[in-house]
C-alpha cells in the first residue's frame, strides 16, 4: 500500500469527467490504496460518491481543502463490507 494517497485535481471539470478521471485512476491502483479526489463543487463530489459507492469502493472521507471538497476513496479487495458510508452512522 503507498505510503501517500494518490491525488488528482478534478476542479474546473464539469460532468461526468471528474467520475471518469476517478474511475481511471481507481482502476490502476492495487488492493488497498487511497485516492484522493479535489472536487470544486458539490454536484461532482457527489457524483464521485455515487460512482464509487455503487462500484464497490469505499469513500473514506469528505471534507474541505484549499477551496475544494475533498473526497478520499479506498480501492478495497472483493471480500470487504462495500457499504459504507462515510455519511451515515448505521450498517445497511
């Protein structure tokens, strides 16, 4: 697992390109590793935590960095619980 998640910086993009560099990126990366996604509105942070969620991937956390929302994703092997939530407090 790297020491550093990978980061790529989506702001300025519109739809559905910051899903589509997420997507990119998640596919390259091993078992285990953190992507970090730089979203300069709400509508794409959202979009990415749709996608990701619904692919299998675990998003981590959501927060503010630098005038952006910052949304940290896990790349997660097969066997691990897909629904988490960073969102809500209950297992589904």
């Amino acid at each position: 697992m790297p020491s550093e998640p990978l980061s790529i910086d989506t702001r300025g993009l519109l739809c559905p390109l910051p899903v589509i560099q997420s997507r990119r990126a998640l596919e390259g990366m091993p078992t285990g590793a953190i992507l970090e996604v730089l979203c300069g509105d709400a509508i794409s942070a959202c979009d990415v935590e749709v996608w990701a969620t619904h692919h299998g991937y675990r998003v981590m956390t959501w927060d503010t960095q630098d005038a952006a929302l910052r949304l940290t994703i896990g790349r997660q092997s097969i066997t691990q619980d897909f629904n988490h939530s960073p969102r809500t407090t209950e297992r589904r």
